[in-house]
C-alpha cells in the first residue's frame, strides 16, 4: 500500500491521494493534489516529501501560513499522522504498513502484550480496560443543557449574554486552531441564549439559538465523521489511519471527564504500540 495523503474538506467526502516520494497541494494541473474549490490556494501552495521517520513539508514564498498544533506553520518535519491544515482544509499523511503488518498477529514488547484483532489491543499493565467496553458512541453527548444565566436581573442578564455571545464567536474562529473551542463555542451559545431569555430579549435569543444550532450540528458532523473514520481503519487494521482519526477525537473531547475521551485516549496509546512494533519488524 502506498502512502496516502488524506485531505478533509468541510461538507465533503475525505480523499486520499497516493504519494510515492512527494507531492505538490495547490491548484490547476501543475499541482498533484488539485483543491480548485479552496479559497486562498496557489498553483503551487506547498510541496510535501516522504522521509524516512516523517514528512518534510515546504511552502512557495508569500502563501498563506499551514496551521499544525494550533500555530502558524511556515514548514518542517510533522510526524506521519498528524493533522495540518490550511484555512479549514485537514491534511494528515499516511504512511503505509510494512508488509505483512496487516495480519493478526500477537506482538510481545517486554512486559506488554499487544493483540491486533480488528484494531483493538490489549495492554496488560492491570488499569487499561480491553477493546470498546463501556465506550457506546451513543454515550457521547457533547453538548447538554445549559446552565441558566448567572445573572437574575435583566440588565445584567443582558450584559452576560453579550459577553457570552462574543466569547462564543472567539471560540469558533479558534476551532480550528484549538478543537476544543469548537464544543465550548456550542456550549457558549447555549449558555448566551439562556441570558438573553433572562434579559427578555427575544431577538438576541433567536440570534444565538439559530448560530448555535448551525454550529453544534458542524461539530457534531465532524466529530461523527471522525469517529467514522476510526472504526473503518480499526476494521481494516489501517492502524497509521486510525491513528489520525482517534487523535482528531482526543482533540475535540481535550479536557473533557467522559469514559469515551478517556477510552480514545487507551486506544490513541495502544496504536501508537503496535505502529512502533510493527516498524521494528
């Protein structure tokens, strides 16, 4: 299997392009991975170049800045697997499992075990539970009833959810620079429209409530696709692909106290196991 660069583009079904020794990302026909419907993008944006341990990427003078860990990114080495983006476009390389890595085999690393079966491994260190138990997506709620507004008189009211509302916005332009602001921005908004109802102000409640919907039902999409994306690689044993997608959750559920967001995070330090094992081979 060749190496793939994944690209993810809001509203649009994820692409894979296969790399053999690097690539250009730009638009028209000089560039090998093509986003003409991307604001922002050059013939020739940037160029991406497999290395041995990881992915050297360089940008054509004067482009737009890539974003990779939440800052402005002007190029270097990024590890196989961890997302870049450029405005809201995710990036993520692939690489490839070594022959025969894709098999069910058992994997012994000192005193750790590791099982492949569909993806899921089994660490046996006494505190990490094995495979998804108790991990029911359905159990995944990201945004859940607001608290009502602090403040109980209309003026103050008002001016909470002024502040609740600008505060929500902030967090949404960071999205893609931080993941988590993308479910506080939701929760910002639900908690401005509990004020706003307190201020008697119909109008800034219709406001909030109709942007809040709009972007809760965005990271809810994104954060389903995502989860989509891991489950499909778990099945397929595509492990550097789950890899990226199971990080892509940590991301958005970072800080969070759910048994979902602490089972992505067993499962993100399970893969990256059995990626480095089967790189030893």
């Amino acid at each position: 299997m060749k190496t793939k660069l994944q690209v993810s583009i809001p509203g649009e079904p994820d692409r894979n392009f296969p790399i053999d020794t690097r690539a250009v990302v730009g638009k028209g026909p000089t560039a090998d991975v093509s986003l003409d419907l991307v604001p922002n993008v050059v013939k020739q944006h940037f160029r991406v170049k497999l290395g041995p341990k990881d992915l050297d990427v360089r940008l054509a003078p004067g482009v737009s800045p890539l974003t990779y860990e939440g800052r402005p990114f002007a190029g270097g080495a990024i590890p196989y697997g961890a997302d870049f983006y450029l405005d809201r476009v995710r990036f993520a390389c692939v690489a490839p499992n070594k022959p025969g890595s894709s098999k069910v085999l058992p994997l012994v690393l000192g005193g750790v075990v590791v099982l492949g079966g569909l993806g899921l491994l089994a660490v046996m260190d006494g505190d990490v539970p094995i495979g998804g138990g108790g991990t029911d997506d359905a159990d995944v709620q990201l945004f859940g009833e607001a608290p009502a507004c602090p403040q109980p008189d209309p003026a103050g009211a008002a001016r909470k959810a002024q502040s609740l509302e600008l505060a929500a916005r902030a967090k949404r332009e960071r999205y893609r620079y931080h993941a988590h602001d993308g479910v506080d921005a939701g929760r910002l908004f639900s908690e401005a429209s509990k004020c706003y109802a307190a201020a008697g102000d119909q109008v800034g409640r219709d406001r909030v409530d109709r942007e809040g919907q709009e972007w809760r039902q965005r990271v809810m999409e994104e954060f389903a696709a995502a989860r989509l994306r891991f489950h499909t690689a778990l099945q397929n044993n595509q492990n550097e692909e789950a890899l990226v997608a199971v990080t892509s959750m940590r991301r958005m559920l970072d800080g969070e106290a759910l048994p979902y967001a602490n089972w992505l995070a067993n499962e993100e330090r399970r893969i990256k196991l059995v990626i480095e094992a089967t790189k030893k081979k």
